[in-house]
C-alpha cells in the first residue's frame, strides 16, 4: 500500500501511540508515621526539662501522586525535503497530596493530615516542521516547533462558602482573579458621579486614584463598596503556566558566509508589572522613565495613576490595570561566520580561516513594555546581551 499509494510523496510515515503509568514519590517524608515533638520545656522539681508532645494524626494510607497519560503522534518525512512531527498528549494525575478543608471543633488539639485526594487533567499539542532545500550556492534550512498545554483542577477542596472566583475546580491551574479597573478617575465630575458612601475597600478615591468594577458584595449584588467579592477572573493562565510555546531555527549559507537565528515565543498569558515597591513608590525613590506620565493636575490624561496619599485608596495593589499581555518574541541567539575564499588562503600556506560573531538574547517583540517580560519583575537579574567575535585558524 505503502509503495502504491504514498511513496511518491512520502519517504517515511509513521503512526505512533503510547500509554504509560508513572508515579511521583515528592512528598514529606513520614507523613504516615506516629511521632513526637519538641514542645519547649517544663518545670519537673527544681529544674527546667524538655517537653516533647504528639506530632498529629497522620495518615497510613499515604502513597505516591500517580498519573496516566497517553499519546498519539505522526511522523512524515516527504519526498520535496520536508519533515513533520505532530504529536498530541493526555496526562490525568490523580492522588495529589494536600489538605482537607473541613470543620473541626478547636477541643480536638490538632489538625487532620494530608490525603491523597486530588486530581487534575492536563492535555495538548505539540507540532514540529523542518524544510532544508538549495539553489545553486545558497543553501538554505528553515525549522520551527509549536506547543500548546492546558491543565484543568478537577478536585480541590473549598473552603465552605467560599466565592466562585476562589474555587478553582473546572478553572485552569495558575488562572489570574483580580479587580477589574474601570482606569483613573481624571475629573471632578468622574469623582462626583460616585455614590456617596462609595469606598475602595474602606478608604475614599481622590482623583488621580484608580477605580475598579463594583460587581458584587456580601448579599450578591453590586453595593457600593469595593472590595474582595468584586474580584473576577482576567486571565486564565499565569506567566507561569503560559499555554503556547514556539521556536524556530533559520540557517542559510552562501559561498562561504553562513547565518544562523534562533526565535522563541512565549504567548497566551496576562503578566503583572511587579518592582521593588509594590507599585507604589517612596517619594524619596529613584522612579522608572513611565511614572513620568502618571496623573496630576497639570496632566490629567497622564497614562498611570498618582502616587499614593496617605488614607487614600489604593491603586498600587494588584489589578487587571497592572496586566497586560505578557507574550513576547526574542532573538535568542544570532550567529554569522565567514569563511575565506581558499584562493586567498593559498598564498600564506593557511588552510582555514573563520571570521564570526555570535550575539545572545538581542532583542525581544511585546506588549509588555515596563521590562523584560520573561523575568518575574523589575528587581531580578535582567536576561544579559552578550556579543562574541571570534578567530579561527587552521594552519
């Protein structure tokens, strides 16, 4: 069949499926043995003796987090110098190991132990291509890998009574729950369009403040207040758990000259700006370049909201206004060498001679534009540059 049918076009077709079980043992070690413990010490006669008391309950039937997982994949290779893998993955991990949340009355003296109870369901995709072809003298080779992943809680224990944006079963794991900013007040008639007890949780907002959705309250319904029960989801992946990942490998040569490049990406998230103050400066604090178009009285379409005052409403805490989307695209690594003609090389009796440059982490594409959006904040080591120029020869 093969032959008849596919040869032409096809040097190589391979259909492929796996299952396999695997367990994970990371867990704290003794969970399932009685113990005691240190607990200070006592007074026994005339001296000071150490107390131990008991550990807790614990649980016998500890075992290992396992998962289940399968996959299904296809690899061509074609005739016209194109090759592909598709490749697609479940994973069902269950036995997860965490903390029941139940009521018990304080006069038990401890705390129930750890079980094996949880469950999450991870799945996605992941293609590969690669194409290399020549004409004449120039050669050229073009590669590239996609990657999308997804992991849903499926059980988890809630607190009793606890708001839907806090339950993350059916949610994606690392999902993003924040107030949502209707942006700055910028005018008198904005601040005084607000009712009249209004609140951002307890304080008054002054103008130059940021203001947020008021969606619910205690009862249910929007109240006026601004506070936790007016949280929502914004984002269904962290940085953390970024659902698309690429990559892609370029490389051509031409009568001795040869470049290669490589790209990555990281896409699909909502990332929050962070630094050293919590996005609320000291007025004695050396600021970045962007708080320069925060809000004043002379600048009242600036793009940030103003430093905050004393009592006043918080707009330095963590909100959809301090998201944006954290994907970016960086030249991760830039090479180009030269090799002399042999022509040339003839005459100083040289058999080889490379001339190239190699560049790192050149530049990056984002949205996100307060820093490098793949470090975790403003404070951390920043992703260096590096630039080599390099010699060799071959007597």
């Amino acid at each position: 069949f093969f032959r008849k049918h596919l040869s032409r076009t096809f040097k190589q077709f391979k259909l492929r499926a796996s299952l396999g079980y695997t367990g994970n043992d990371g867990v704290a070690a003794w969970q399932w043995q009685d113990k005691f413990v240190p607990a200070g010490s006592a007074y026994f006669g005339n001296s000071l003796q150490p107390v131990i008391s008991y550990g807790g309950v614990v649980n016998p039937n500890l075992t290992w987090e396992k998962s289940r997982s399968t996959n299904f994949g296809i690899d061509l290779a074609t005739t016209f110098n194109l090759t592909m893998s598709l490749n697609y993955w479940n994973r069902n991990t269950y036995d997860i190991l965490g903390s029941r949340i139940v009521s018990i009355p304080t006069t038990f003296g401890g705390v129930l132990p750890s079980v094996n109870y949880g469950k999450v369901k991870s799945s996605g995709y992941e293609i590969e291509l690669e194409y290399e072809n020549s004409i004449g003298n120039f050669v050229y080779s073009l590669s590239g890998n996609f990657g999308y992943a997804f992991t849903k809680v499926i059980q988890r224990d809630v607190a009793a009574g606890a708001l839907d944006v806090d339950n993350p079963n059916g949610k994606s794991l690392g999902y993003v729950a924040e107030l949502v900013s209707t942006g700055v007040i910028r005018t008198q008639r904005e601040l005084d369009n607000l009712p009249a007890d209004y609140t951002i949780y307890g304080a008054k907002p002054v103008l130059g403040t940021l203001n947020y959705m008021d969606i619910s309250g205690i009862d249910g319904v929007p109240d006026g207040k601004i506070d936790h029960y007016d949280r929502q989801v914004i984002s269904r992946f962290s940085q953390s758990t970024a659902p698309y990942t690429a990559g892609a490998n370029l490389g051509i040569s031409w009568k001795g000259v040869s470049v290669g490049a490589f790209f990555q990406s990281t896409f699909g998230y909502k990332k929050l700006y962070t630094d050293n103050w919590g996005r609320s400066f000291p007025f004695d604090a050396s600021v970045t370049t962007m708080w320069g178009d925060m809000w004043t009285q002379d600048n009242p379409e600036g793009a940030f909201p103003k430093f905050q005052g004393p009592g006043e409403s918080n707009s330095a805490m963590s909100s959809s206004f301090w998201y944006s989307d954290g994907g970016y695209v960086r030249l991760k690594a830039l090479t180009v060498a030269y090799n002399l003609p042999a022509v040339w090389l003839q005459k100083i009796s040289v058999q080889h001679v490379t001339l190239s440059f190699t560049g790192t982490n050149l530049f990056f594409l984002s949205k996100f534009k307060a820093y490098d959006p793949e470090i975790g904040n403003l404070a951390a080591y920043p992703n260096m540059k590096t630039f080599n120029f390099g010699l060799n020869i071959t007597l």
